[in-house]
C-alpha cells in the first residue's frame, strides 16, 4: 500500500514530520525542532528506494544542525521558543556529536576529484583511502536549504583534528596546497555550497545556542565572491549575522546588496558603526517582513553611555520597515520614529537602554499587533499605554520584565487599558503596584481568554500590602482557560480568603492552576494540600 502513495503525497507527509515542530520565530536558529521526529524519517529512508529518494533531501536540508545535538538533550524534548530567552534560562548543549565529522567525511565525498587527491599526498593530514575514494549516491549539497557557517567551521575544525598528522606542523598563514589548514578546507566545502547548493534559504554567521567545541573567531571568507555564488544567494529569504564575526564586512555587504534582494527575515547582532554597505543591503530588499537589529553600547571613562548613531542605517530603514510584521529592537542609535510607518506589526519587542524620538512611533497604527514584549525600564509604561490604546484588540501576549517602571504613576492607566483593549489576552506578566490589585477582578471578567498571569514588583519592595477582599473577588471572575498565576511575595491573604479564592477556582477552572503562594502558615498549607488532592491545584513539589 505504501509503495502505490504518489511522490508527491509521500512528500508532503515527510515535510510534516519536519516542518510541524518548528517555532514560527525565524530567530530561533531551529533551537525549537523537537528531533524525536527525525528518527521517524530516518526510518522512512530503509522502506524502499521511492520512499529513500523522497526522504533524502528532507533529511540533508540542515544536517549541520540537526548533528550538533546530542541525542541524550532535554532541550531537543521541549520547545523552547527564542523570546522566552528574555525571561528564562536556556540550558546550552555541547557540538560534540561524534556524526559531526562523518557528516563533514561525506561532504568531503561530494567534492571534486581534484580537490580530494589534493590530500592524498598533503603531509598535514593523513586521511584514509576509503576516504579519498569514496563516492556518494546523492549530490547532498544541492539539498541543503539553511547554511550556519560558524557550525560548518567548527564540524570542519573537529573533522580536521581526527585527521591532522602528529608528524607535520603547518602555518596556518599558509595558503599552499601543500600544507592544507582547516579553514583552506572550509573555503573548499564553501565553494562546493555555492556551486550547487541553488537552492539555499538561510544563512546564517551567529553561533547557535549550543557550546561548540572550537573557538569561532572572525570569519574572514567573503562567500559572495565564490563562483555559483550569484545564483545561490539569490535566494537568501533569512539572513542573520553578528556584525563583530565578519572580518572586512563592508566588501561583503555591498557584494551581498548586489546579490540578495528576497531577503524577508533580517537579524543584525552586535551592530557597533554605521555602514554605508549594511545601508546599501537593506535598502536591496523588496520586502522585509521581520527584523531583528541590535547595537552596541559602550561607556565612557566618566561612566555614562556613549550612544552610537547610524544616519545610513537609519535611512535605508525609514524606507523599507513598512511591511514589518516582527520587530525586535535593541538599538540606542537608531531613533524609535524610524519604525513609526510600520502599521502591520504583530509582535513587538523592545529592549534598549534609551529610546530616541518614540513619541511619533508610540502613536502610530498597532492594528495587528498580537505581541508585546519588554525588557527594560526605558520604555515609559505611558508609551505601553499609547500602543496598547492603538491597537485593534488583537493582542494576545503582554510581557514585561523590568524590575521597576521609572513612571509607575502610570500603572493604573495601563491596566485600564489593557481592560478595555485587550479582550483576547492570554498572557499578561507585569509590574503591579497595591493601588492596581483592585482591578485584576475586573481584568479577569474582561479578559476571559487569559490563560497566564504573572504579577512582579520590586525586589526592594517590604511594604505588605493586604488582598484578602481582592482575592475572594478574583476567585468569583477567574477565567476558565487560567493555568498559572503568580503575585508579588509581599501580597498577604488570610486562610479564609485563600479558601474562597480556590472555591472560586474549584467551580469554573477546566484545568489544574499552578498558584504557589509565599504564605507559610500551617492553615495556608492545609488548605493548599485540601485542594492540590481535589485536583484544583497543581502539586508544587518544591513543598514537599
């Protein structure tokens, strides 16, 4: 039966068992594929030679990255989203898989015959015959979709220290062919990517989040001079790089400007001058949908920022951001009103030091916006206000993790706001001060989609502030969909009221809440006990 499916049903199941556990994050650098669904395609390449041929170039799409996990990491079990990375600690995993140098062995196959006996008779590797000889069934590169160069020089730096002679040293300022250094070798494995990887998508100069084995300074390799290069970058939709980890990055940006006009997804780390040629590759795009720009920030000697301005960056933005619907900002030098034409947003996410000209950005169109997100204290909980008050009820998610707001006055006008214009909340975790506990019940009747709410003050915070009414309120309103809730430590609630609030729980939650208050009293802990084994609370096993 399997054998009669048509090729192109086989592939469109395939595709699915890779393409169902990506994030939608273009950032996340595939740190969210479950890989478990891998395995499963794997085993579809030893069904048959049909279903072999329609797996193989689902499988060889990003084999750098797929290998650099090891099999035994709990993060390949989870999906970890890249804007969670603002608020929770990621674990790091190590680019040691032992297949990383066998993938690099096959690759080196794929090269052409000149370049392999090239080694033969190179007296800084001994590389076996089978090695040399070897033939491959399929033309690997062309199936590569998405190229991250820092792994690439890594997996070639530990397949060349399995092969590297003890008996022979070589300067590694050396460009002869006599004495072949790793990244000598890398040019070669780059040359071969843009003569026939012709359909490349993603590229990328930004280490993943794994720790890798070998140190990945500069990258000194301009592949848009390489032969092929014209046509496979082309095609670049997603491009993401440290501006730090390019050496001469000006001759590389205006060769790329030249070359890549379909780039949709834009990450610029590390952004520390401004650049004529970075100026000229934005202003290349037909249609960026999604950017991601930081700078850099750098202090003087009297301990005061020293911003960095970027007029030519700045300028080529102004012109192309329209289409944006993604936009992480952490830029001090580029003023906020650059981004005020940018009516289709969905996800917003703010976290620089200091804000240049917001006020025209803060009260332009957010009709689309779904997401917002900030890290700091710069951004003035009124300028929140404003892009909550001019959105089109679509918002969903509301997170801000600073410590404490430098307008706080403004609290309640933000929650007030976020009553009235956000109906569809499902995430909301903020700042709170006592004068704004009054309106959570009314939060909870208007916001009855809402399925997290975190609430944070100041650490410095010692004022108790008492909530016993507050709490019976939020029990009666609590939306049904409410998983988890979590309110300032110095919140303090008698037993009775906790009871009421979880009787509350008890009648309209569909699920279990996880609700860990910092109350400790032997009544608090009795009740709590009474209604984790009624199944109204989730168990905190950090109790027991």
């Amino acid at each position: 039966m399997a054998s009669k499916l048509p090729i192109e049903c086989l592939r469109r199941i395939f595709e699915e068992l890779t393409k169902s556990d990506l994030t939608v994050d273009p950032f996340t650098h595939n740190d969210a594929i479950v890989y478990s669904n891998l395995n499963y395609l794997y085993s579809c390449i030893l069904v048959n030679r049909t279903w072999c041929n329609t797996a193989i170039p689902l499988l060889w799409k990003d084999p750098l990255h797929w290998l650099s996990i090891k099999d035994d990491d709990p993060a390949k079990q989870v999906v970890v989203p890249w804007k969670d990375q603002l608020r929770f600690y990621v674990p790091f995993t190590y680019a040691k898989s032992e297949k990383l140098p066998l993938l690099i062995s096959t690759y080196f196959a794929c090269l052409p015959e000149k370049s392999r006996r090239s080694l033969k008779t190179n007296k800084a590797f001994k590389v076996p015959e089978d090695i040399i000889e070897t033939k491959t069934s399929y033309d690997y590169p062309y199936f590569l979709r998405r190229l991250n160069l820092p792994t690439l020089i890594n997996a070639v730096s530990m397949w060349s220290q399995q092969h590297h002679s003890t008996d022979e040293s070589f300067d590694e300022d050396t460009d002869s062919e006599e004495i072949l250094p790793a990244d000598v070798l890398i040019e070669k494995f780059i040359k071969l990517f843009m003569e026939r990887s012709i359909n490349l998508e993603y590229l990328s100069y930004i280490k993943l989040p794994v720790s890798l084995q070998n140190d990945v300074g500069q990258i000194k390799i301009n592949i848009a001079g390489f032969p092929g290069s014209k046509l496979t970058l082309s095609k670049i939709t997603s491009f993401h790089f440290n501006a730090c980890a390019i050496k001469k990055p000006e001759n590389y940006y205006q060769s790329l400007s030249r070359i890549c006009h379909s780039i949709r997804n834009l990450e610029i780390r590390c952004l520390c001058s401004d650049s004529k040629g970075l100026a000229a590759l934005i202003g290349s795009q037909r249609g960026l949908v999604k950017l991601l720009i930081h700078g850099a920030n750098y202090y003087g000697y009297n301990g005061y920022m020293s911003k960095i301005y970027y007029p030519y960056i700045t300028k080529a933005l102004h012109n192309k951001v329209s289409d944006l619907t993604y936009l992480n900002f952490q830029c001090n030098g580029i003023p906020l009103e650059t981004f005020a034409s940018c009516t289709k947003l969905e996800q917003l996410i703010l976290h620089a030091n200091y804000y240049q000209n917001a006020d025209k950005f803060i009260k332009s169109d957010f009709s689309h916006l779904k997401s917002l997100l900030i890290k700091d204290g710069s951004f003035l909980i009124n300028h929140q206000t404003n892009i909550i008050q001019n959105s089109g009820g679509f918002i969903t998610e509301i997170v801000n993790s600073m410590n404490e707001p430098r307008d706080p006055d403004n609290l309640t006008k933000f929650y007030e706001a976020v009553i009235e214009f956000c109906p569809r909340l499902t995430i909301l975790e903020y700042y709170i001060c006592k004068e704004q506990i009054s309106l959570i019940p009314i939060l909870f009747n208007k916001c009855n989609q809402l399925q997290k709410l975190s609430l944070h003050s100041t650490d410095m915070q010692t004022e108790t502030v008492e909530i016993n009414d507050v709490l019976s309120k939020m029990g009666e309103e609590i939306p049904e969909q409410l998983q988890m809730i979590e309110i300032p430590w110095h919140f303090k609630f008698s037993a009775d009221s906790l009871e009421s609030f979880l009787k509350g729980c008890q009648k309209r939650l569909k699920e279990p809440l996880q609700f860990d208050p910092s109350m400790t009293t032997d009544d608090h802990k009795e009740i709590l006990d009474q209604y984790v084994n009624l199944g109204v609370l989730k168990k905190n096993l950090s109790n027991y």
